[in-house]
C-alpha cells in the first residue's frame, strides 16, 4: 500500500501536539485533499489474500495534526499497517498544526465515499463540527489518541449513530507514573519541560505529575513550556540556572528529553536525572546508559485499537458498551521503558508493530465484542506484547 501525504508543509507556529517525536518518510506530498492514487472498489470484499488476512476493498482516511516528529509519523504508519493487514485501503490527512486544515481536511473526508475516518482529536473546539460534519455525510468515525474528556462533550458525540468511540491513553496517570518513580529514586525536586499551555496531552502530564509529585512530598520548582521544540534546550538551560537546587527534569516528550540533554552540556558540574514521557528511538541510548533514569512507552496502541473498532463498524460489527454507547477506552496506561527493557521496546514498537496480523484479526469480526476490548487494554504492557 502507498502512503499518500496531504498538505506535508510544517505550519511556522507549531502546537504542543508536535512535540511527541519524530520522523519523516520522505515521501512528496500531494494536494490538500486531492485523491490522486490507490483509488479503491468494493468489488472484492470477503476475499482472502494468501497470507489469510481479508481482502475486503473497503477504503479509510484519517487526519493527523502534523508531520516530521517520530511518535506522529509513527501512529500514521500504524494505522496503514492495521488496515493493510486487514486488506484494506488508507489515506492520510496532514492538518498542518492548524484547526482549519484540520477542518477542512474533515469536510474533505466526509464527502469523498470513504467507509470511515480515523479522526486525530487534538482540537477540542472542533469537535462538534466533527460530529455534525460525519453525521451529515453518514460516514462513521472513530477519535484516537488525543480525545475527548469532557463529560458534556462525550455524551453529545454518543448521540450520533456514526460515531464509533474513542481510544486514547490517561495522560494524567502517565504523568503520576513518573512522580512516584521519582519519589522512589528519591528526588525532591524537580523541574518540568514539555509543550504549550493549553495541549491537552501535555496540560494532563503536567497535571497528573504535579499533584502526585507534591503531594508525596516533593515540590516543583521550576516548569518552562514551549511553543515550539527549538526553545526547549534555552528554557532548560534557563531553568538549571534559576533553580540550583533541582534534581531532575519531567520531559514531557522524548524531543524534550534531548533538549535537555543538550541545555545539561552548558552545566557540566550539575548533577540532572531525567525522566520522559513518549520514549522515541532518539531517547533509547541515553535511557540505556543511565543518561535518561526511564521513559514511557506504549501509547500507539490506541491507534491500533481504534482503526479495529473503525473497521468493525464498517464490516457491521457495531461495538457497543454495556449501557449500549459508543465506547470510551481513555484508560490506556503506558508502561515503563528503562535499561532493561528498552531494546525490546524499541525492536517492538519503535521499529516494528506491537500486533502481528493475528492479533489484528482478533480484534475484528463475528464474535469480537466490547468485552474483547476491555480484556486486551486491561492486560496491556510490553510483557503482553512480547508474548512473555
């Protein structure tokens, strides 16, 4: 399967959600919107390709905030290899780091015949021209990785029939994961970097990782957030020097975890653990010799769930909860990645997918319902991965 890029030019102004990592694929990007290849039918659906995955000719498309940082490029090509797998064609998206890319990008979706949208949730604001847009164009779709939160917002997307869930991470659980393993080394100081106020995964790192860090006793003396990653190493740098007395750092994304690396070079006679959220292959060396005490790791999963819910829509098998919504799996928890675990890590989910092509089909089809999900995300952690 090709991949196609949608409108691959970096906005100047970044928003926090580039700030997870990345990597581009080198391809040449087409036209926002313009369909110019791997143009689908339905004429062989039910068909099996020899490896036995199914060949079913429906045709997907999904936005994605931006591209050029690894853990965005990564979730793109997990969603291609998902519906690969199952046999089925994909297009992405580029939003560019804009909301009305974004929302253009949705509109152009909803009216060009896919069997469902792959919906990138970065921008709140958007979500009910979303929902109306997909609802009016009778087109299902599924939000992943960064979705909705809000009490209000939630129950008024389960009220739409093609809305098909949510699958994201707890991004305040992530963020309270460091703080005890900070408390455990004993740090009782710390800073944090990560992306602008107002990102949504990152405001909930903060968050998550300010109130458990405190409350156990330790105090943050020091948070820079950048609107873009080239400020991060001069705001680390900033910080060490305000802050003599900090003994660690929260990077709220591998990209933040080399800045800082690189601000600590200005500082050669102060000791800095690092800690890190969204470990990138970037981060990996310096996680194994101690540079980086440990990351996390883990969360495309949630692109990979979601692209199965999408897909069992389409094919007819609806999933629904036990109260018969839509379902809301926000509660993905990422694990650990450190000295010990990191090369499997990376081999697994860095460098490969964390599903082969039967655990992709498992999530998929008759006798796939609600509860085959709970049980996967309840038992989720690189042991599990690893079949171990």
């Amino acid at each position: 399967m090709k991949k196609r890029i949608v409108s691959c030019m970096l906005a100047v102004a970044l928003t926090g959600a580039m700030m997870l990592g990345g990597c581009g694929d080198g391809k040449e990007p087409t036209a926002q919107g313009n369909q110019t290849e791997g143009e689908t039918t339905n004429d062989n659906r039910g068909s099996k390709t020899e490896d036995g995955a199914k060949k079913d000719g429906y045709s997907f498309a999904g936005d994605i905030v931006g591209q050029g940082a690894q853990a965005l490029d990564m979730i793109v090509a997990e969603e291609e290899n998902v519906f690969e797998t199952l046999g089925s064609q994909f297009q992405i998206y580029n939003d560019n780091f804009t909301a009305d890319t974004q929302g253009t990008n949705i509109q152009t979706m909803a009216s060009a015949g896919y069997d469902g949208m792959m919906v990138f949730g970065w921008n709140a604001t958007l979500y009910t021209t979303i929902s109306n847009t997909a609802k009016e164009a009778k087109v299902p779709f599924v939000m992943f990785d960064q979705v909705p939160t809000e009490e209000e917002m939630i129950k008024q997307l389960e009220e739409n029939e093609y809305y098909v869930g949510c699958v994201g991470v707890d991004n305040y659980e992530l963020g309270a994961n460091i703080a005890k393993r900070m408390k455990a080394d004993g740090i009782q100081k710390a800073l944090v970097l990560g992306g602008s106020v107002g990102d949504v995964v990152h405001d909930a790192r903060v968050a998550g990782f300010t109130d458990t860090f405190t409350k156990e006793g330790g105090e943050v003396v020091g948070t820079a957030r950048c609107s873009d990653p080239t400020e991060a190493t001069a705001k680390e740098d900033d910080m060490i020097s305000g802050n003599a007395d900090a003994e660690a750092t929260y990077c709220l994304t591998g990209d933040f975890a080399i800045a800082a690396i690189a601000a600590l070079e200005n500082h050669s006679s102060t000791e800095m653990a690092l800690y890190c959220s969204d470990t990138t292959s970037e981060t990996i060396p310096y996680i194994k010799d101690g540079t980086i005490a440990c990351g996390d790791g883990g969360s495309k999963i949630a692109t990979v769930l979601a692209s199965c819910l999408l897909y069992n829509y389409a094919d007819g098998n609806i999933i629904k909860d036990e109260n018969g919504k839509a379902p809301n799996f926000a509660t993905i928890i990422s694990f650990e990645v450190n000295a010990e675990n990191a090369d499997q890590y990376e081999a697994s989910f860095l460098n490969g997918h964390p599903m082969d092509q039967e655990g992709i089909m498992g999530l998929v089809g008759d006798g796939v319902t609600y509860q085959t999900y709970v049980d996967y995300i309840s038992n989720f952690s690189l042991e599990a991965v690893l079949g171990e």
